[in-house]
C-alpha cells in the first residue's frame, strides 16, 4: 500500500496527463489525417474529371485531346499517375509516368487507406489510387470506361510525418510542463499539512500548548479536533496530578504511624520492620515518579548539565572512597526527555556505580546512529554475563552482601522504555561494569499511564 500523499498525487497527475495528451494526439492525428486525405482526394478527383472533359470517340476509339499540364506526368515515377481503360480490348491510355506500368483494378487493394485503393508504382514503392467509371457517347457510339488517378503513398506518409513530428514534441513539451505543475500544486497544497506537523512537534516538545487556527479551511476541522484532544489531555493531566498528589499525601500519614508503632518492638523486629516501611516508601515513591512521566511536558534536558549535578551530589561519597571521576560529555548533547526521568534513570546508574567501584567511574556520552549513547563505567568487581539480564529484573540482586533494594537499574530501564530507549550492560575495560543509557536523539513522548 502506497502510503506517501505526494506520490500518490503525482501517479494521478501522471495517469490524467497521460490519458489526456493521448486523446488530444488522436483527436489532431485524425483530424490532420482527415484533411490531408481530403486534399488528395479533391486533386485526384479534378485530374479525373478533366482528363474526361479531354476525351472524344474518334473512329470508335478514345482519343484524348491534350494531357494535363503537370510536368510530374510526364517524368517516370513522377509522383502523379492517371490513366484512362475503355472497356473491352482497347489498349489503355496512360500518362508517361506509370512507364510500362499499366492499372487494373483486379490489382487494387481490397483494404483502404485514407479512402484510397492500393496498388505497386512503376518503380516499386506503393501508389494510391482514386478511380471513377463513365461513359462517352450515346446509343451504339456510347463508350464505357474507367479513370484511375493516382500519388505516391510515401509522400503522404512523409506530409503526415511531417506533421506528426512536432506535434509529439509540442505533446511531449506540454506534459512536462503539466506534471512539473502538478508537482508544483501538490507541493504547496501539502504546505499546510508540514506546517500542521511542525506545531504537533512544538505540542510535543513542550514549547506549544495548543495549535492555531490559522490556515486552509480545509485543515481548520483537523485542527479543531486536534485542539479539542489536547484540551481533554491536559484536563487528564490535572486529574492524574491530582491522584498522584492525593496518593503521596495518603501514604505519608500511614507509613509515619506505623514507623512510631515498631519503635515499641523488639531491636531485631523493629529493624526489620523498619526496612520494610523504607522499602514500601521508596517504592510508592518510584510508583508516583513513573506516574508523573506520563503526565510531565517533554523538554530538551542538557546531557552535561543533569549529570554534572548528579556528579556533584555524589561527589562527598566518592571522595570518602578515594574514588576519582572522568567526564566525557560534548555540552552541545541533548535528549528531548523530562530532565526529572533523566535525572531519575542516570541516578540510579551512578549511585550503584559508586556502590562499587574502586578507584574511578566514567561518565561519557555520544551519538550512535539515531541513537544518543550515555554510558557509565566503573573498575569494581563487575558481574558475570550471564547475570546481566537478573540484575535488569526488579528485586533482583547479584550481591546480597550490599545494601540496596534490587530496583535501581529496572526502573532506569522502565523509564528509558518509556521514551522509546533502552539500558545494556557490559564488561568495563577495568574489568568492571558498564551501563549504556540508550535514548532516541528525538525521543518520543512517554505513554500516560493510565
């Protein structure tokens, strides 16, 4: 299926063009043809009635008095033919021209050409013949016989050539003209629907809210429609807000009584329950922070500005650690994503970095194809390959000596899955671990989650 509107205007401008320039190149052929059959046939038609207006019965035979004046008669294989057959067994009269060539109509096509009877010239090539049967005289002196006139075929097939000729080039000169027009109003009349996808972008990208309601009347419905959408998206938004707020809210009160009723219990069980209150509140929280993805307005996020600050924050712990940074990032980089969902999925990268790492940490970023590559590299203990895709699993962890609780780099690949992107692991060069953070250089909006 042809899904590209320009092309599909163009196949119709071509198949219209076409079929229109064949029926005018009939219609003039035919007509010119016609005509030109028409002159032939009107000389040849004088030729005849004046060579009968010449003849006389001297004797009982037919005598002409003078030929015609045209000089092609008398040049053999001159262009112009006549000749005059009584009936019975008189010999023919003949021009000078058909030489020893004599016209019988047992030799005459059954076919027409142009109205015209075929048969072979003196010299081979074909004649056209025109003939008429009358008679001279009256009672027992009354003379019946034919009149043949005849022309060369090829000098009208040369005058129809002739003709032909220019008229393909006018045709052909007229179509090119036709299609690049036709090109032409595709191309301006498909404008407003560029311009329709360029304020989408801008709806997209978070620099619009709505789309203006200039242009053709033919896109104004669209638009409507459009704008009544984001109308009911944004009113969404604001309900999704809400219930996220409401949820935060509601969650607060709970788990901060039921953090003052463990304190009463033994040290071994309080610390327990504890963590699990910790892990319940991490997790809503990693819950309403993927809400929010959805609902927040896309943005261009700095790749070396979002990871200089996390670098920074991060910072204190390393330097505990004697572990030192290396930052390869170009300041032009950027991702068209929430600076919060970057944010949130490089943190998560870095801070388990930082968990393990020895000595340094590489933090670069480039392109890949259509694809912006951040990727962050430690020199501690690593993992083993086949447990790339466990450590990619929420809850999963390789090392249950570490504090920590399985989530980090899931949720780091749920939100670059939301924005079209994805998260590889891989051995360091040091023998450690190496995180790819895979976005689209023109990532999409990330779905709402309902």
């Amino acid at each position: 299926m042809i899904h590209s509107l320009h092309f599909r205007l163009a196949a119709g401008a071509l198949v219209a063009i076409a079929l229109a320039l064949t029926l005018v190149w009939a219609v003039l052929s035919h007509l010119f043809t016609d005509y030109l059959a028409d002159q032939y046939s009107n000389e040849m038609t004088s030729v005849m009635d004046s060579l009968a207006a010449r003849l006389s019965v001297e004797n009982g035979a037919l005598e002409l008095k003078n030929e015609p004046a045209d000089s092609r008669f008398q040049i053999p294989a001159g262009g112009r033919y006549w000749q005059i057959s009584p009936d019975g067994n008189e010999e023919p009269l003949r021009s000078r021209s058909l030489w020893d060539e004599e016209i019988t109509a047992d030799d005459l096509s059954k076919d027409m050409y142009c109205g015209f009877r075929e048969t072979d010239g003196p010299d081979g090539s074909p004649l056209l013949v025109s003939m008429k049967t009358m008679a001279l005289g009256e009672g027992d002196a009354k003379k019946n016989f034919t009149v043949y006139a005849a022309f060369s075929k090829p000098e009208m097939d040369a005058a129809l050539e002739s003709y032909h000729r220019p008229l393909r080039l006018m045709l052909l000169s007229t179509g090119g003209m036709l299609l690049l027009a036709a090109f032409l109003q595709g191309w301006v009349g498909l404008r407003p629907l560029v311009r329709l996808r360029d304020r989408v972008a801008d709806i997209r990208a978070g620099r619009s809210s709505h789309i203006g309601t200039e242009g053709p009347s033919e896109v104004k419905p669209l638009v409507r429609e459009i704008n009544l959408l984001l109308s009911e998206r944004e009113t969404a938004i604001e309900r999704a807000r809400a219930r996220a707020s409401d949820l935060a809210h509601g969650l607060k009160t709970p788990l901060t009584v039921l953090s003052h009723l463990v304190e009463a219990l033994p040290e071994g069980q309080r610390d327990t329950a504890l963590q699990q209150i910790e892990l319940v509140r991490q997790r809503a929280d990693r819950q309403l922070q993927a809400a929010r993805m959805g609902v927040e307005q896309m943005a261009t996020t700095s790749l070396l500005g979002i990871s200089g600050k996390l670098v920074n924050v991060l910072t204190p712990f390393t330097e505990e650690k004697g572990i030192d940074w290396h930052l390869d990032i170009d300041p032009s980089l950027t991702v068209q994503a929430d600076p919060a969902d970057i944010a949130e999925a490089l943190g998560n990268v870095l801070d388990n970095a930082v968990r393990f790492a020895r000595t340094r940490i590489d933090l670069s970023a480039g392109r890949s194809q259509d694809d912006v590559v951040l990727s962050v590299s430690d020199d501690g203990p690593g993992a083993d390959p086949e447990s790339y895709n466990l450590m990619l699993k929420r809850g999963v962890r390789i090392d249950e000596g570490t504090a920590g609780t399985g989530l980090g780099l899931a949720i780091s690949g749920d939100i670059l899955e939301a924005y079209g992107g994805r998260l590889d692991l891989s051995a360091s060069r040091w023998g450690g671990l190496q995180v790819k953070l895979m976005l689209p250089a023109m990532a999409g909006r990330p779905p709402a989650i309902a």
